[in-house]
C-alpha cells in the first residue's frame, strides 16, 4: 500500500501535492530501522522501509556492469555493496518514474535535523519544478542560491558530492536517472552528481534538514582494497577527469544561460532538445526526451 506525507505538513498552495518517503535498509538492520522508525513518528511523517537489495544478488538487478568504466571512474572494482547501492537506488527511480508522485528517498543512516518538518513543504512545493533536491549536506559544495523562501533556500550544484543520503526526485527526473544510469560505471552518489550524463541539474536544500548519524557505519556499500595503478590505467584516468571537468563546466554553462531541464507547460521541438544533447554527449540519444511525448522538457531563454 502506498503511504503519504500527512496532510498538514504541505503548503496550503500545494494541497494536492503528496510526497513518497522511501527509506532505504537492509532488512538485518534492526537498530537502525529503530531510529528511522523512531524519528520519523515523532514527527507524525508516513514513510515506507524499502529493503536494500542484497549485494549477492545486486547483478541480477542492474542492466550490465561496466568494469573498465568504473576503474576509469574510481580508479578500482565496484565491491558488491557499491553495486548493490545503485541497484537499490535505481529500483526506487523506476518506481518513482511509473507513478505521479515525487519521492523522498533517505538511507537508514539519515538523521533528521530538527527543521526538517518545516523544510519539507519547501521540497514539495519545488520538486516538480527543480526535479531532483538534495536534503543532505554536501561534502563538495560549489552551488549558488536561486531561490530565497525564508528560512530555506534552493542552491543550484554546479559541483556536489554524496548525494545519496538524502534526496527528493519528481517522476521526470526519475525518467531520466533511470534512462541514463542502466549501466553501472561509478558509485550511485557519484552517478547522481554527473549531470552532464543523465541530464538533471542538481539542486540543494540550504540549510539542509538531512545529516549522516554521528554513528553511522557503512552496512552495504563494503570497503575497498589498496589502489595499484599502472602507468597507462593513471594516464586513462587523468584523461577522464580532465573530460569530465570540462563536461561539468559546459553543462554548468548551459543551465546559467537558461537551458534548464524542469516541467513545462510549452511544448519545445524535440530536435532542438537532441541537438544540444548530441553537442554534447558525443551524439548518444538525449536520455529524457527520446521520446517525443515525454514530458520532460527544457525551457531556453536567450
């Protein structure tokens, strides 16, 4: 059964807007359950546990795992619990993508700041607008304020890490998540901050109404072993990160002048969303607006 936010915690202008909370945990992992189930009723918020896809079983729920990517990526393997991860965060996407309603997806290491009741109407009332808003504090934070609402503001990240904490996405940003991120060539939080790949600016609660548990330890991602790189792997990948930079810089660029990906009641030729998309993606299909009935639009400004 789907479960809702309550009534009193949205915007009187947002009254029909209703908000999933999907949480993230490994079925084992009883204490923290405890503390979600703990926080989240104090504040009289819905919510619904989402069982983590086990790491033995995570390749049967992705579309392919890409390992030369991910060294080029990450500089080493993805252990289980990295894949696991993703499959977990994809699996939400592609519900969330089916449906009508926005998702708020944590992970049960969340703990929720004291002003995350009167934070959250702020996310309802802009997540069908801004697609994909981070709650949780950013460990790389270069992003600029565009939205002044009080006590709260929305940032736009033009360079974000560890996304994947705390996060609402719209079923249009799902679509493109989704589209764009069947295959695994990097750690999800990394995959989330990547925009130039999938298409979705990020954007960013300020203050944040998401912090990681002081006790949190990692239950699914695992550790790595020590790095070994050889000469041709460390020049591959100081090519990547150099390619990235400059994608990241270019789709930085396209969302300052106007080129922002969010709903939109006009209707923009399709081609002029797969032109930018193929100057800038080395030609592969625009992930969100392959399909011309999408309603996933881009709005250009001059």
């Amino acid at each position: 059964m789907p479960v809702y936010l309550p009534r009193s915690v949205s915007f009187t202008a947002c009254r029909d807007s209703r908000m999933r909370i999907k949480v993230i945990s490994l079925s084992s992992s009883i204490r923290r359950r405890e503390s979600v189930r703990r926080q989240l009723g104090r504040l009289g918020a819905s919510f619904e546990f989402c069982d983590a896809i086990a790491a033995r079983n995570a390749l049967r729920h992705i579309h392919h795992y890409d390992e030369r990517e991910f060294l080029l990526n990450c500089g080493q393997p993805a252990t289980e619990g990295e894949i696991s991860c993703y499959a977990s965060h994809l699996a939400l996407w592609q519900q969330c993508a089916q449906g009508d309603d926005p998702y708020l997806i944590l992970e049960d290491d969340a703990e929720l700041d004291e002003s995350f009741l009167a934070g959250l109407p702020v996310v309802v009332s802009r997540i069908q607008e801004r697609g994909l808003i981070c709650v949780s504090p950013l460990q790389v934070d270069d992003s600029v304020a565009i939205e002044d609402l009080g006590q709260f503001k929305i940032r736009y990240c033009r360079r974000a890490s560890r996304l994947a904490l705390g996060y609402a996405v719209s079923p249009n940003a799902a679509v493109a998540l989704v589209r764009a991120g069947k295959i695994v060539e990097e750690p999800v939080d990394r995959y989330v901050q990547r925009s130039w790949r999938h298409g979705q600016p990020v954007y960013a609660m300020s203050p944040p109404i998401v912090h990681l548990a002081p006790t949190a330890q990692g239950t699914i991602v695992g550790k790595h072993g020590p790095r070994k790189h050889s000469v041709s792997t460390w020049l591959r990948r100081t090519a990547r990160k150099a390619q990235d930079s400059i994608a990241r810089a270019r789709f930085n660029h396209r969302v300052s002048h106007g080129a922002i990906f969010k709903e939109s009641p006009s209707r923009i030729p399709i081609t002029r969303v797969e032109s930018w998309w193929h100057e800038n993606n080395g030609g592969h299909t625009p992930p969100a607006t392959a399909d011309p009935g999408s309603r996933y639009r881009v709005r250009w400004q001059p």
